[in-house]
C-alpha cells in the first residue's frame, strides 16, 4: 500500500516535471545553444539522459557507460591519450571534454556530418570503427535491459510522452543529447576577469598567437586544420571527405577547461599542456609561452568540474 | 608449473586485452602465487565477504551486479549484465599491498567502510594475464575489497604484499 502510494506520488513528480520548462542559466550576451525542435530541452530528459550517461548497460558487457571516459573530474574528457573499447580495440582518438559541447558547429575530430548530439550518440555505442561500447546490432538488448527498470519506464514515459514513453535508441540519444546540452562552463576566472598579472599577459598573446582558430566563446573557429605532421594513421577529415586536402586536418578543439582535459591533441600525443603548445609551431618564446600557459590555466571552470547537477546521479529514482 | 585454471584464466585475459602471446610470462616475483589460483566465489554482501589470502591467486566467481549490495557504491559500478562482488582479507604485516586483477574492473579497498587512497595504479606485465595492478599503503588490520563492473563472471585475483 505504502509502496503504491510512493510510486503514485513518483509519477505525479514527473508528470510535474515535464510541464517544467528548460531555463538555461547563462551569462549577459551569451544566447542559447540551437536544439533540435525535434528534441526540445526539459528538466526531466535531462535528468534521464544524466542517468543513461552514467550506465554501463550501453555496453555489450555492462562495464563501459559514456562516464567511464567522460569523467567530471576531467571535464568530461578521459585522461588517457586514447581510450580501449570493451573488447581491448585499441581507442583511436583522444577523448575531448563536454564543456558547451551544445554551441560546437561539429562533433567528433574529424567528420564535419556529425552535427547534433543524437547523430554523435551511436558512434561510441553501435560504432565499429573502433569498437567501443560494443552495441552494433545489440539495440533491441539496449531496450530490453532498459525496460527491465521500473524507474527507467517511468523516466521515459515522463520524458517522451510524444513517443509514448518508448525505449529504443531513438530515444537515448535524445535524452543523452539533452544531458550534454545542460553541460555549460562559463564560470572560469578568465570569464570573471580574475587573471593573474601572468594570465592577463597571457591573454593579449593568445590573442595574438593563437584565437584566429581557437576564436570565440568556446575558443574554436569550428574548422578543420592540419597542425601536425601527415600521417597514415589517422587520415582526420580525408577519411570522411576523400579529399587530399583534408590530409591531416583536424577540428579545431574547443579550449574550455583545457588544462584539465590532456593529454592533447587528437591522438593523445602531447602529455602536457605546454608540449601541446610547442606543437602548433608558434613563435614564442619560454617566457612567452608560460604566459599564455597561465591563461589556458584561467580557462578551467572550477564550479563546472564540481557541479552536483553533472555528477553520478544518487540511486533513488528522483527527478526535478 | 602453470595449472589448468590458470591456463583458461590467461586465454581469457589476452583475449580481452588483444595482446598476441607467443608464450606464457611469469609473473614478478611478489605475484608468483597467480599462476596457481583457487577457485572461490565472492561474496554479495559484506558480511558474507570471502577471505583472500594475501600471496595466493583465486580464479573468482562473480555474482552478477544486481544481487551485489556494496558497502560503498563504486565509482564505476558497471551495468546490471555485468559482474562484481566482494571479499576481504586480513593484513598483519603494514606495508604496501597490490592488487591484481585478471581484467579491468573497478576496485576498491575499504577501511573500516571507507575507501583506502591508492598509491599507483597500472598494466600488468604482458603475457602475464594481470590486466591491471592497483597498490595501497596498508596498516595492520582487516579490509573489504570491493569488485565491480566485470564484464565476466569470472576474475583472476591476486593481494599481495610488496617487497619493502
């Protein structure tokens, strides 16, 4: 009895939450990020999509959920310069941080197709090259452990009701994308204007040296460049577009939080920040250099690192 | 002499970890014990923890997650198909332990219910079937090793103390 009544009240929460409108929390100037009408944000597909970030059943065999590479810690980047799938494929590209991933133009290094957050969704869980969660072919296994939850089907009956609350992979991509577009990071001492005499040097030769690619808000023009030497390895762009030109270009990375995101670059293969520098071949000299490092310092978001709204959601089945 | 259950639990480790063997390695010397493992099943509650022996290897067997209630939820839990369970073993000499798994699952060590800070992490050696090696600075006493997010019901298992 008293569980029916719990339940009751359950439903009734999310049914409350899904009348809630989204209110994004942003700074003066700054507009929201473009969401697919599709798949307008709310409170509730949110907190679903926190959930499905957090479970390792979107791996074949239960041990990798998208924070298993994307750790809060890291703003949501890996710490390892690539990352092995579950069957031990070697990983083939760094993983990137999450910070404003809603307003980047592309996703992923290097295929400028893959554009919302729903189309990402299925590259590390049904893709193959590599294999990474190792879900190719295993969607109706996704529903099926999925729909075994009775608050996962509450969950997606509040989030969907379009859909009728219906679990497949349509559907956790979309709450997975809503979950990331929730990501914002404008809260760095470089956004309050809190620099360091070092930092604030550094700023005036970042802008100098570096923001013609790595420009605006998020500290990416969006574009694909060849920074490093060509290699056979990783083709980057040509692989997608079968232009020569696109040899070696890869997407500009955005620099929110990159102090704590390395190892850079899109193969991991700059182990520290300053190293990562040197690589792009700019002019600066050490002391140059170490100033524009402390201001790429005073581009981490503490608060956003350390967000309870990002963090492993509690075991209970609550929802705002 | 490498035993039969040994044999099967390193097929199985190479395989997960794509590392082509041409011959079976020994273990370091502080892991000389993996190569002759005990069959044991862990645990699902920690009252109902099963003892490990520091310097002998077990092939567990894991419970699957759902029927495992940890005692501190793990940071990396692993899904309801995967695999974990608990045990725990007794340290009377303080000094540096490590554990070894056959695989890549997420331990923790706990101290009178609190997880102990690691102080090095890494690969085994290859060829080994140790996937990973997780040390802690111990002091004399007795300590929950939780297991989670296995993608297998079974683990090659190993505490060790380390040379001082």
């Amino acid at each position: 009895m008293i569980g029916r009544a719990v339940l009751a009240l359950a439903t009734l929460a999310l049914s409350a939450a899904v009348a809630a409108p989204w209110r994004w929390t942003l700074p003066t100037g700054v507009s929201p990020p473009p969401v697919p009408a599709g798949n307008p944000m709310s409170a509730v597909k949110v907190a679903l999509g926190r959930r499905l970030f957090y479970d390792a059943d979107l791996s074949i065999d239960g041990t990798m959920s998208c924070a298993s590479c994307h750790e809060q810690k890291r703003a949501f980047a890996d710490g390892n310069p690539t990352r092995p799938g579950v069957h031990g494929d070697a990983g083939r590209r760094n993983v990137p941080g999450l910070a404003n991933v809603a307003w980047l133009p592309s996703l992923t290094w290097a295929d400028a197709r893959v554009t919302t957050l729903e189309d990402q969704a299925s590259i590390p869980i049904l893709g193959l090259t590599p294999v990474e969660m190792g879900m190719h072919g295993g969607e109706r296994e996704i529903t099926h452990r999925l729909s075994r939850d009775a608050c996962y089907r509450r969950h997606f009956r509040a989030a969907f009701p379009e859909r009728r609350g219906r679990i497949d992979m349509t559907s956790v991509a979309m709450a997975l994308a809503s979950f990331q577009r929730s990501m914002v990071s404008f809260d760095a001492p470089a956004d309050r204007n809190t620099l360091s005499p070092q930092g604030d040097a550094g700023r005036a030769l970042f802008a100098r040296a570096c923001a013609s690619c790595h420009a605006g808000p998020n500290f990416t023009d969006g574009s694909f460049h060849a920074i490093l030497p060509l290699s056979s390895e990783d083709r980057g762009l040509a692989e997608v577009t079968g232009e020569s030109g696109d040899e070696g270009r890869f997407r500009t990375p955005s620099l929110r939080n990159v102090a704590v995101t390395g190892p850079w670059f899109h193969d991991g293969a700059a182990p520290t920040l300053s190293d990562a520098v040197v690589r792009h071949g700019t002019s600066l000299t050490d002391a140059e250099r170490d100033q524009v490092l402390g201001y790429l310092e005073a581009l981490t978001d503490n608060a956003f690192i350390a967000n309870p709204a990002f963090a492993y959601p509690d075991d209970g089945c609550s929802t705002p | 002499m490498f035993n039969a259950l040994f044999a099967a639990m390193l097929m199985q480790a190479t395989a997960a970890a794509h590392t082509t063997c041409p011959a079976i390695a020994p273990p370091p010397a502080e892991l000389s014990g993996w190569t002759s493992p005990r069959p044991l099943a862990a645990g699902r509650t920690a009252t109902r923890a099963t003892e490990l022996t520091p310097g002998a290897a077990v092939a567990a067997r894991l419970p699957s997650t759902r029927d495992v209630r940890y005692v501190v939820r793990p940071e990396k839990p692993g899904g309801s198909v995967s695999h974990g369970g608990l045990f725990t073993f007794t340290v009377t000499a303080p000094g540096r332990y490590r554990v070894a798994l056959g695989s890549g699952a997420w331990i923790d060590v706990l101290a009178n219910g609190k997880p102990a800070t690691s102080v090095a992490h890494g690969h085994g050696p290859d060829c080994t079937g140790i996937r990973k090696m997780v040390d802690f600075d111990l002091g004399a006493g007795r300590y929950i090793l939780q297991v989670a997010g296995n993608g297998s019901a079974n683990l090659p298992l190993m505490v060790a103390k380390l040379p001082a």
